[in-house]
C-alpha cells in the first residue's frame, strides 16, 4: 500500500484538478489547493485559498500558506492553464502574453517556490501539463503550444537541475479533454463528433482518466521516474487513424 502523502493542487476545482483531489482524498491523503474562486469547489475535506496563479508574488504567499497549513508538502499538482485556439494570424499580440502568462509563466512561478522549499526536505514530486499539441502539429494550436512545449523544456530541465536533491519533476501532455475547460468543444456536438474523429480511438479522454495517471506519477511506484512528459491522448499524436470505410 503506497503511503499517505500531503498534496497541493494548483486549479484544484478544474476538472482534472477536481477528479485529482477526490481521488486522493478517497484514498487518505492530505490535500490541499488553490483556483482562483474555491468557493463551489465540494471538497469539504480539503484545505483551499484564493490565488491567481498568474500573480508571482501571490502564488508564492499562498504556496507557503498551505506548506505550513498542511504541515508540509510531498506531492504538488499544476492543473492550471487554458485553451486558445486561433492560428496565428488571427492571435493578437495580448492573446499571445495572456496565453503564456497562464500556462508557462504561472507553471515557473509555481516551480521556482516548489523547489526551495522541496530542496529543504530532501524530496518532492512536482507535476504539470502540457498538451499533445505540444508533440505533434495540430492547426490553430501555435500559441497554446508553444506556451506548452516551452513548459515541458522547462520540465526537463528543472528534473536535471533537482534530481540530486531527492526531487522529481514530470509533466502529462493530455489531448481534448471533457473538462469545464473544453466546454465550448465538448458543448458543439459537430465540433465534439470531429473531435472524437481525430483520435484512433474514437473518444476524448475523461478527467478521471488524466487524474489516474496523475496519481500514479506521484505515487512510490513512479519514484524511478522524473524528467519525462507522458502522452495520454488516445493515439492522436502517435498513429494515423484507419480510413472509414
């Protein structure tokens, strides 16, 4: 039985974020988070702030409020970014900043807090997302991928930076996902059925799925794992789906 561990889930009342902190409290652990209104959040067992993660001096505050809230901290979650969908000549310059503030500048704030206070302890698992379009050319994803393939470099380096001081640091790169966050996709059933089309197995991914792995890269029996990005994207970036008939 893996033992319980103290978790901080930044965008803990997202969908991933949400399915993520069920789970591990069903299963003992300590969890605590932030979004930016926690106050719908149903997890009456967890600590939960307020924070704007795109605010450094903010998520610094509220990192080190739940570190002492909690006693601690083994396990920290970044499900937090958004989905910009517009190819480039249609992205103005403020959509380009936003989409790199909210999904690689908050990811850095997050880690630059992350790792000292890890380092100290002597261990740590850091996690954060990345996106499929970040492995393999999807139109109108230039901003939100290059926003993610420069979080999953940051990743890699990160792991090489901390790995002598007992930290592991990995991200998971999830295709469309039926999240809040996908609405606007997810609520089109066109848009939903061309969606499911593009994945070889005919389906988009659940929250539940991408909190399981999740689970596990936190878990002991990942304790052999850091530096990686792992794909879950029911096949999209890796095969060529069969013609229909």
């Amino acid at each position: 039985m893996s033992k319980k561990k103290k978790h901080i889930i930044g965008g803990i009342t997202g969908g991933i974020g949400h399915s993520l902190a069920q789970a591990l409290l069903d299963e003992g652990h300590t969890v605590g988070g932030f979004s930016r209104n926690t106050d719908h959040a149903n997890l009456d067992s967890a600590t939960l702030r307020n924070c704007d993660a795109t605010d450094p001096e903010a998520i610094e505050a509220t990192l080190l409020a739940l570190n002492e809230e909690l006693g601690g901290i083994d396990c920290y979650t970044h499900a937090i970014g958004s989905i910009f969908l517009r190819p480039a000549h249609l992205t103005s310059p403020a959509d380009w900043h936003t989409t790199i503030r909210q999904n690689l500048d908050s990811a850095f704030y997050a880690l630059r807090v992350l790792t000292k206070m890890m380092s100290k302890q002597g261990s740590g698992s850091c996690l954060f997302f990345s996106t499929a379009a970040a492995q393999s050319g999807i139109a109108s994803h230039e901003a939100i991928a290059a926003a993610k393939g420069g979080l999953e470099a940051m990743v890699r380096s990160a792991a090489a930076s901390y790995s002598s001081r007992g930290l592991r640091i990995n991200a998971i790169a999830p295709s469309l996902t039926d999240t809040p966050l996908s609405k606007d996709i997810t609520g089109n059933a066109q848009a939903l059925e061309i969606s499911k089309r593009m994945h070889p197995l005919g389906s988009i991914g659940q929250a539940d799925d991408v909190a399981s792995l999740a689970a596990w890269l936190h878990s002991d029996a990942a304790k052999f794992v850091t530096g990686q990005t792992y794909v879950i994207d029911g096949g999209i970036s890796a095969i060529v789906p069969k013609p229909k008939a």
